[in-house]
C-alpha cells in the first residue's frame, strides 16, 4: 500500500488516520492536487503550486507550508515509495475542530494534510502509433459553478464516471445549457479542420495543468488553436477528440455516444500533439 504522509508523520498508508470529526469527511472542507512525476522527477511543479495556493485562498485556509517545504515533503514521499514514475495526491483540508459547524471555526484550526502516491500507467500519448483510443458518453453537468476550485467535494464527478463506466466508457464529457465543458476529471480538446479548440478557463471547468501545457504546446510549435466555446453539435461532429489530466496526460478518443470519431481511430493532430507532449517531458524529467 505504500508509506502515506499525514500532519508531520511519514506512515504505512493502512496506519494512516483522521477523525470523524474532519470538516473534509464531514462537509467535504477541503482541496487538493494530484501531480505527476517522471523519473522522480516532478513534472510542472511551479504550476501545481499556483493552483493549490489559488483553490486554498478561494475556500480561505491559510497555506500551511512554504513552497520549498512542500517540495521536500513530494521528494521524501516519492523517494519512500520507491520513486520512478509516479503521481502524488495531495488533499488539505480544514482540520478537526470538536464540533460540527458549517461556518469556519473561529479558533485556530490546523488543518489536515494527507499525501499519498501512485505508479503512473504508460500513457497513450509515450506510443502514438499503437493508441487505441477512448469510448466517451456525453451527458448533463449538474455541477456547481465553482469547478475552477479544485474541491475534494466529488460527489457528482463520481457519479458522472460512474455512469460513464456503467455504459462501458471511460469518460463522461459533459454538457451546459448546449456547450461541453470538461470530463468528469479530464479537460478535453477538439480537432475541427485543422483547428485545436478548447473552452476557455471559468468557474465552469478546473483550469487543468496538462490543459495548460497541451496549449503552449500547440502555439510554441505552430498548431492553430483557439481558446473558445465549443457547442454540444461542434464536439459530435469533431474531426478528433482528446482528454488530458495529469495522470493520463491527453489521449484520443474515438466514439462518441456509441458512434465513431472520424473513422474511429486516433487521429494525425492528435499524434503530432503527443509526439510534443512526449519530448516536452523527457526533456523536462529524462527517459523515464
Ligand atoms: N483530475 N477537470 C477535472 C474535473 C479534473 O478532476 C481534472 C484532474 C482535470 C485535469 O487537470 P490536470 O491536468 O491538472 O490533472 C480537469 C485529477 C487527475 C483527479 O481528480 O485525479
């Protein structure tokens, strides 16, 4: 299971515990990151850093850490659990006061941190050439609007993968008032004539770090995209559909609510997009 990290302490992940009185288990109080490295190496570190400060002043709880103590915390949870390439979940929330109230407790509060890693899968994006591709469905987003905060409040995320996976697809993009936003935890890209679009960043969707990336990618090397609403009739007849996290980094899709995606293979922007992203890494963090 791996060694956890939980308030000070590095710990065997099934030794790891909090208190039911956790505003993160009691009201979902909380945020969190989840940041891949390559190699050990972590990967748009500085990034991930910009957002958890921004989603923790959004919900108003003090940074705990500087961003070199969280640096040597990453790299001291990385180098127990083995290194290579691997993700690190991150989640903070406001702590455990003794009793439950929604308002933010007046008395000082430490807050709970909880940090704990997982082996990355080789992602589509490492062998453009033998990519599968994704089955999506498409599907209402009954979200709030605050989707820019990386909350660990999830429910209706999970409940839209979940659905996804109940109809044997891996994602679930999902639509408001006839415009697509994101997937249940991916952001997504369409391909249309030659052009890359993605929606612009809002309360609507989680400003994504790969999102970020796949689109300096794109202008650093010549690829026309736009940064601009897509409607629900654009992503059904797109010429190419792509998903990024930073777990999956950004991968084809190739049916759509049952129907194929072009002719139902990863198409060639796609590929020239992961050839990018794969060069961009290995210069960043080595061979991994
Ligand atoms: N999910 N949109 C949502 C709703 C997400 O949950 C995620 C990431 C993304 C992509 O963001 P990034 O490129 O920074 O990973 C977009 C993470 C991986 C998760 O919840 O596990």
């Amino acid at each position: 299971m791996g060694i956890a990290y939980l308030n000070g302490e590095y710990l065997p992940l099934e030794q790891a515990r909090i208190s039911p009185l956790d505003r993160g288990f009691l009201f979902a109080d909380g945020i969190y990151e989840v940041i891949p490295a390559y190699g050990s190496v972590l990967f748009r570190l500085d990034e991930h850093f910009e957002r958890l400060e921004r989603s923790l002043s959004e919900i108003q709880l003090t940074n705990p850490h500087t961003r070199d103590e969280w640096r040597e915390l990453f790299d001291t949870l990385i180098s127990k659990n083995g290194g290579g390439n691997i993700s690190v979940y991150l989640q903070v929330t406001r702590g455990a006061p003794d009793k439950r109230d929604h308002a933010y407790p007046t008395a000082p509060q430490s807050p709970t941190i909880f940090a704990m890693t997982s082996p990355i899968a080789a992602p589509a994006a490492d062998a453009p050439d033998t990519a599968e591709g994704l089955s999506v469905i498409t599907m209402e987003d009954f979200r709030w609007s605050r989707c820019d905060i990386k909350s660990i409040a999830l429910l209706p995320n999970v409940m839209m993968r979940q659905h996804a996976v109940q109809q044997g697809c891996a994602e679930a993009i999902l639509i408001r008032d006839g415009f697509a936003t994101e997937g249940s935890a991916t952001n997504f890209f369409i391909v249309k004539d030659g052009v890359v679009l993605t929606p612009p960043k809002s309360c609507f969707i989680l400003p994504g770090i790969t999102r970020d990336l796949i689109v300096e990618l794109c202008r650093d090397n010549g690829v026309a995209i736009e940064e601009r609403n897509v409607s629900e009739a654009e992503l059904n007849h797109a010429d190419e559909i792509w998903l990024s996290s930073s777990t999956k980094e950004v991968v084809p899709v190739v049916k759509i609510d049952g129907k194929p995606v072009s002719n139902g293979k990863p198409g060639p922007v796609w590929k020239s997009v992961a050839r990018l992203y794969v060069d961009y890494k290995r210069n960043l963090c080595g061979e991994s």
